[in-house]
C-alpha cells in the first residue's frame, strides 16, 4: 500500500487571487469580496513549498524572544551608506538603509533603469561590491548604458537572469552590499506552477527576496512595473512587503523627473527628490524652486505662484489656470496637477461665497514641471488663478498666496508659514498674502517681505488683484 500511495500523483490545487489587493478565493468571482475591484481574479496553482515561505521568513527575521515593556525595548542606530546623489538620499531618508529593501515604480522610460545604474555606480565606486541583476536586457545593453553614464566601476557586476534560485546563488558567491533586481515582474521561482509576472510569481518572489537581503545583511532595490493608470502592477501585497516604495514621476516630454517616497519604515514618506534628465544620465536639482519657476509667465491673468512644503524643504510653484465660458454641458474641468473633485469645491465656494459666475465655464489648471498639488495650503493659491482668469485681471507681481480654504468661504491657517516665507524671500518676492492667524502670528518675524493677513477668499482676492 505504501508503494501505491507513494506512486500516485497529487492532484494540484488552485485558487483565485486577486490581482489589485491579493485576496485568495476557492471559486472565482467578479468581484473582489476584499477591494471591491472588478474583473481581477486570476487563477493560480497552490504549492506548498511556496505556501510555506511567509512563515519561513517571519521565523528567520524574528529571533524568539519574550516580550518586553516598549520602555525597555532597546533601539538600534540604523546603519546607512550613501547613493552618491544627494537627492536619491534625501528621499530615503538620509542614504541607503542595510538589510532594507526598496522597490522603485514608474512609467516605462522614466529612468528607473538609469538612476538605479547610476547608483550601483556611485557605491562601487566607494569600494562596495554591487551586482546589478537585469531580466529585460541582456549584459552588453547595460554595459553601453553605463558607457553613456560614465559608470563603469570594477566593483560593478552585471548579470542576465531570471530565475531566482540561480540569482541567490550569484548573491552568495559575491556577496555584494547592493544588489538591484530590475525587474521584480521577470523574475520567477521554478517551483512555481505559473508564468513570471503573475500574481503568484510576484508575490513569492518578493518575499524570497526580502528574505534574501535581510539574511545576507545587504541592501536591495527592486525596480516595479505600473499599469496604465500608474498604480504598481501586480498584487498590493508586494508594497506591503518592501521597506520602502518609491514612486518616478514626470513628464517624457520634459527633462525633469520627480521622485517620491509614498512609503518608508527608515524616513519620511514626505520626501521628494529633483532631476534633471542630460545625456549622462540623471543629474541632481538641489534649487528645485527655481526649476518651477523657470517659465513664469508674470503679469499674465490666471498665473500665480504657491509655496507648497516637501518633506524639510519648501518649494515655490507657478500654477496656471484657464477659465473660458462654453457652450457645452456641463462644462469640462481638467487638471493633471490638482484634483478635479477639489477644483470643483473650490469652483462651487467662488461661485457661492465670492459670487463669481464661474460654474458655466471650462476650467484648465496645471502647475509648472509636472508638480502634484495635493496639499491644502494651495487652496488659496487655486481659488487665486481661477478667479483671475475669469476676471481676466493679473495678479500683482512678486506675490505668493498660499492658506487653506473652508466651505464658507474663511482662509484657514496652515503650517510652517515661516518657511514657505523664507524661500519667496530668497527668491525675490516681496509681497505674500496668507491666513489671517498666520499673519498674527509672523508679522514681528519676517522682515524683507510685506505679509497681509486675510480672514476670507474675497478679502484674499481684493489683496492679490489690484483695483484697475
């Protein structure tokens, strides 16, 4: 009997796994219980191994202690090395973390490829081994993308592969300070029973990874894939398992790219860092104010610029707004910088609390070098471009805005005022208008600069557009 059992094959088991969220299901459904999200069960086969690979590394990270009060509870001084851009560190958090692992996701071309290439290069140029691992391309594309950079350490090592017990047994031998998986949907494990890229695949992929790099004392970066609405592609699991996400923005059009940390276990999720794209590759913009401000368009109606705060530093902002009447219905609201649902509040307390007219037309708003404005102090500066061009009147030049606006109409006060005063300051402006609490508060601080306080949008609006 037990030769029989022994020769039977065992029937495979499979489940439905969500692609957006990772939710498994017995039966497939067009709708996951889990995020709500149609059309995104996919079917996957269960093998044990792989099933078993959570509960191996939370055994391997964990040493088997008691616990103890958090008052206790000894803390660690984190050890880091630098990228060599001073940018790169910022976002991290002040370098590179050891035995962290970092996934970085954006827009195919962006440049993932050529700010982590550029990276590898500067830390073997310290003496650190590096290896560079690439599913995409093949060892001679990388080595004249690094001639283009002009990164070509001895300490660099490349290599083709896709499979990951072959890539750990390459981390093994060299043991490097940095490995760079590029990319985290080619990679595959033999073991298991579905195509790379899958939900599957990625997911435990990413944790043998993580396991990897946690147990060799290095640290990893793992470049990611995004779908057409710019969201990671594959489960949302794997943000979960990283230590850190970092998200490449920008413009293919434009040379300048963004790049921001939306998670971080070693730094601030605030963080954003500047470049600019040349043909050595991915430079640093430490004046990232200047870069904004570069095409202003002063004395032209609808144009104001905004002092906005990123991470430990503020940067000034040119927005441009478009009011047109139309013909249509309803009319059309388009933004790649703020979003419609705000610009649409903000629409309906002009039309209602300032009494401007403005629902029946079209409203364009975009923001100088492909900037996101999602923090409420640009609600002023918003209201500010819009009604100007609607009123087809500039704003007084050399003038910054900035406060948050309520649904009555009242500016509301925002944090680190000063700051953002500061910077206008460096940079020429003269004149700023802000909350009226802010200005209580700063007026016998800041000198160079004229503050006027405003309680409310139309009193804001009186101050920054000058009676003709």
């Amino acid at each position: 009997m037990g030769i029989v059992g022994a020769g039977r094959a065992k029937k495979k088991k499979t489940v439905f796994v969500c692609r957006e969220c990772g939710h498994e299901s017995a039966k497939w459904t067009g709708k996951c219980y889990a995020c709500g999200a149609w059309n995104t069960m996919t079917e996957e086969v269960v093998v044990p191994e792989a099933a078993n690979v959570a509960s191996e590394l939370s055994g391997s990270l964990s040493p088997n202690v008691a616990p103890v009060p958090i008052t206790e509870a000894q803390t660690e001084k984190l050890p880091r090395f630098s990228t060599g851009s001073a940018e790169f560190d910022r976002v991290l958090g002040g370098g590179v973390v050891v035995d962290s692992l970092v996934l970085i996701v954006g827009d195919p071309g962006i440049g993932k490829s050529s700010l982590t290439l550029k990276t590898c290069a500067n830390v073997a140029a310290t003496g650190k081994r590096v290896l560079y691992v690439t599913g995409e391309e093949s060892v001679g594309q990388i080595r004249l993308r690094a001639e283009r950079l002009n990164a070509l350490p001895t300490d660099l090592f490349v290599v083709s592969e896709t499979n990951l017990a072959k890539i750990a047994l390459h981390i093994d031998k060299l043991k490097p300070a940095l490995v760079v998986i590029d990319s985290v949907q080619t990679v595959f494990r033999p073991e298991i029973d579905s195509a790379a890229g899958s939900v599957a695949q990625v997911r435990e992929c990413a944790v043998e990874i993580m396991r990897i790099v946690k147990s060799a004392g290095l640290a990893g970066f793992v470049i990611g894939h995004v779908t057409k609405d710019g969201t990671l592609a594959g489960p949302r699991l794997l943000e979960h398992i990283v230590d850190t996400v970092l998200y490449f923005e920008g413009e293919r059009t434009s040379d300048h790219r963004i790049l921001r940390a939306v998670k971080n276990r070693f730094g601030s999720t605030n963080e954003m860092g500047v470049f600019e794209m040349r043909d050595t590759g991915l430079s640093d913009v430490p004046d990232a104010s200047r870069l904004f401000l570069e095409n202003e368009a002063a004395g032209t109606p609808g144009t104001v610029v905004i002092p906005v705060i990123e991470g430990t530093r503020a940067l000034l902002v040119e927005l441009q707004a478009l009011v047109a009447p139309t013909p249509y219905i309803p009319p059309h609201r388009t933004s790649d910088s703020v979003d419609i649902k705000r610009i649409q509040l903000l629409l309906a307390v002009l039309e209602k609390r300032v009494h401007l007219s403005i629902g029946a037309c079209d409203v364009f708003v975009k923001a100088a070098g492909g900037m996101n404005l999602d923090e409420p102090a640009a609600d002023l500066g918003i209201c500010a471009a819009m009604a100007s061009s609607f009123a087809n009147r500039q704003i007084r030049e050399k003038t910054i805005i900035f406060g948050e606006v309520g649904l009555s109409g009242e500016v509301r006060a925002v944090s680190r005022a000063e700051l953002r005063l500061s910077e206008a300051k460096r940079l020429g402006f003269t004149d700023a208008v802000l909350p009226q609490k802010n200005y209580l508060a700063l007026k016998d601080e800041i000198s160079g600069i004229n503050i006027f306080g405003a309680k409310t949008v139309g009193e804001a609006l009186r101050l920054i557009m000058p009676k003709r």
